[in-house]
C-alpha cells in the first residue's frame, strides 16, 4: 500500500509537524512498542509509521504543555518589560540596530 503525500498532509496541519509525528513514533516503534496495523514493514520503522498515520490508527495533535509554558513565558516577559516602563513601541525597537546621529559639519 503506497500513502500519498497529500492524504498524509490531511492528517496535520502542516510538513513539520507531519514529519515530527512520523519520527517521534518511530522511535517509539523502535523502542518496542507494538505496530497499530497489520501491514507493518518490521525493517523500517517509519514506513511503519507512515502507514499507521495514514490509515489514522495514530492521530497527530499538537501538545498543549508546550502552549502552556509559552504563553507563561510570554506573560512574564510582558511583566518585566512593564516593570521597566517600557511601551509597546520600545520593545519592537529593543531589537533594532540604531544608527548614531550624524554630526552638524
């Protein structure tokens, strides 16, 4: 059975995320845990895994742990910068490389 690319996009949101899933469950696979389907190639683990992908016996979903710590970050960030008095505007500009203001001769 040959899995299309666009059958296997369908399944996330987008390449990236696809091929993390396929890779993280190949070592899963690798480290003994049992394949979803009958179909299985036991020398490739990740055809194993793209087929069961495929076939949605493993579904892709994005952690919500790693949102979670994120958006902590985020809000801890903007109470730092708050603290300093900063406004939106100067935390764009923090980045930015400012060029020294040129002399009157």
């Amino acid at each position: 059975m040959r899995e299309s690319i666009d059958n296997l996009l369908g399944k996330a949101k987008n390449r990236f995320l696809l091929s993390n899933a396929v890779a993280a469950r190949a070592k899963q696979i690798t480290g003994g845990s049992l394949p979803y389907i009958n179909d299985f190639d036991p020398s490739n683990p990740i055809i194993t895994a793209i087929r069961e992908i495929s076939s949605e016996r493993v579904t892709i979903k994005i952690g919500t742990e790693k949102k979670k710590k994120v958006e902590t970050l985020l809000k801890k960030e903007e109470k730092v910068e708050k603290k300093k008095g900063l406004s939106a505007l100067d935390r764009l500009s923090k980045h930015t490389k400012s060029k020294p203001a040129k002399s009157g001769k």
